[in-house]
C-alpha cells in the first residue's frame, strides 16, 4: 500500500503576504484573528477535503489555547484575620503589652477596646513573628472630646519596629521605625468615625526594605497608592505585628477587623 504524507506544517501553506502580516501584528490575539482570518480565506479557494480538514483542524486546536483568559495577579494572600464577632474575651493568641485589652459590645457587634489607661502607648501583639514579606491592617474609632486627641497606630516587627500611626493633634499620619518619625503627610481622623490602616513591609533588591502605609475613613475607599513610603537599609528584626494606642487622658478606644496577609516580593 502506497504511504501517503500530509502537509502539516500551517505557514508555508498560506501565502507569503499572510505569514509577514501575522508576524508584524502587535499582540498575540490580533495575530491570531489576522491569521485565522487569512487562513480560512486560502482553504477555501483549495479544492482538496482532506487537505482543508488537516489543515483547519490544528488551527482550531491551537487558537482554543490561546484565547483562554489569564488568571488574575494576587500580590497577597490572608494570613490572619479576626473580628472579634465570635468572641467574649481576648483571644488566647493576643499578648497584651502594658495594658488590658478586653473584648466588648457595641452597635450589635463585638470589637477589641485598648483602656483609657495607661495613659502611655499600650496595645497587643497577635499573629506569627515575621521579618518581612507581611503586611497588617485594622481599623479604629475614636470618640469627640479628649479622646479624639489619641494617637493609634498598626505596627510590625515586635516591639521596636515599624507604626504606621495617626497623631489627630498634629492632624497627621506618621511612618514610625522605633520611636523615629521618618515619614509624615497631613491627616485628619473623624471622631465617631472608623479609620482604616495599612502598612506592609517587602523586601527589595540589594538588601533593602520598602515600608509602605495608607490611611482612610470608613466615609472613603481605600486608596490605591501607598501614603507613605520609605526605603530601610537596616535589616528588620524577626517580631510580631500589633495595634497601638496612646489615650492622652481621654477614653478607651475601639479597635476591629484585625488582619495580616503575606505579600509577594
């Protein structure tokens, strides 16, 4: 029995002015619409079944795969998370630090409240320790009056490393390392308001690390841009993230919807 080969090679079937056209096309799916268009047009001036079928049917295959829509980019992942809505005490893996945070009820909800004493920075730690590569989130309200004036902040890196704080008396939001201000903007918090914070810290080539933080009012939407942003070029300590607040002699504040992702390099 006489063998028979069939042509399977696509591009040296179509014309030479085709193949150019299809090669000079800006992006992937314009190619292949020019090319699945031009191609369709030459097996129909070809008189030959089987060579239209071996032809059209490689074709098909390949553009099924490249139309599928991509998946889109996560640059972070949740860690941790806590609303304290399924809680009546502090949880087992919150350590407060010169103070006693309590969990109570309000508005039909339950969130953590930081007393109004000491009258120094108090708060608790939560979460794994972590170095880099993390970033912490929670929102916190504070009341009109003397309390309003209550600095509070998200922290990373334990103890001494990174606030991301709003200072209502000075109306600004201050980037922390240690007890440092190294990056500040003006900011206003509403009394009676929720204001939401961000911070995170990644690492970044030539062993420096990018501390980034933002702010926002539940009246608001998230902002897309970082607020902050400073570059460290001192290596950041392994340590816990935390929430932070200073009363300055007013009341307790609310503090909710704690939470950590891990973030992509």
């Amino acid at each position: 029995m006489k063998r028979h080969t069939l042509p399977f090679i696509l591009t040296p079937n179509l014309p030479l002015g085709v193949t150019a056209q299809a090669k000079n096309n800006g992006t992937l799916a314009r190619n292949l619409t020019d090319f699945v268009v031009a191609a369709v047009e030459h097996v129909k001036k070809t008189t030959d079944v089987t060579r239209k079928v071996v032809f059209i049917l490689p074709l098909l295959l390949a553009g099924a795969a490249c139309v599928t829509p991509p998946t889109p980019a996560v640059d972070a992942s949740t860690l941790f998370r806590e609303s304290f809505d399924q809680r009546q005490t502090l949880p087992a893996t919150f350590t407060p630090v010169n103070g006693m945070a309590t969990v109570v009820t309000a508005e039909g909800g339950r969130h953590l409240e930081l007393p109004a004493t000491p009258k120094l920075e108090h708060g608790v730690l939560f979460g794994p320790a972590m170095a880099e590569g993390v970033r912490v989130g929670a929102r916190f309200r504070a009341t009109a009056g003397e309390q309003a004036k209550a600095t509070f902040a998200v922290g990373l890196s334990g103890l001494s490393g990174y606030r991301l704080r709003v200072n209502p008396d000075r109306q600004q939001l201050e980037l922390c390392r240690d007890t440092a201000v190294v990056q500040k903007v003006p900011f206003q918090s509403v009394p009676g308001q929720w204001t939401h914070l961000r911070l995170q810290l990644r690492p970044l080539p030539g062993l420096k690390w990018a501390v980034q933080g933002k702010a926002w009012d539940e009246s608001q939407k998230e902002p897309t841009a970082w607020t902050l942003e400073w570059t460290d070029t001192a290596k950041p300590e392994l340590g816990q993230a935390g929430v932070w607040g200073t009363p300055l002699g007013g009341g307790p504040l609310a503090v909710d919807d704690i939470r950590l992702w891990l973030i992509e390099p």
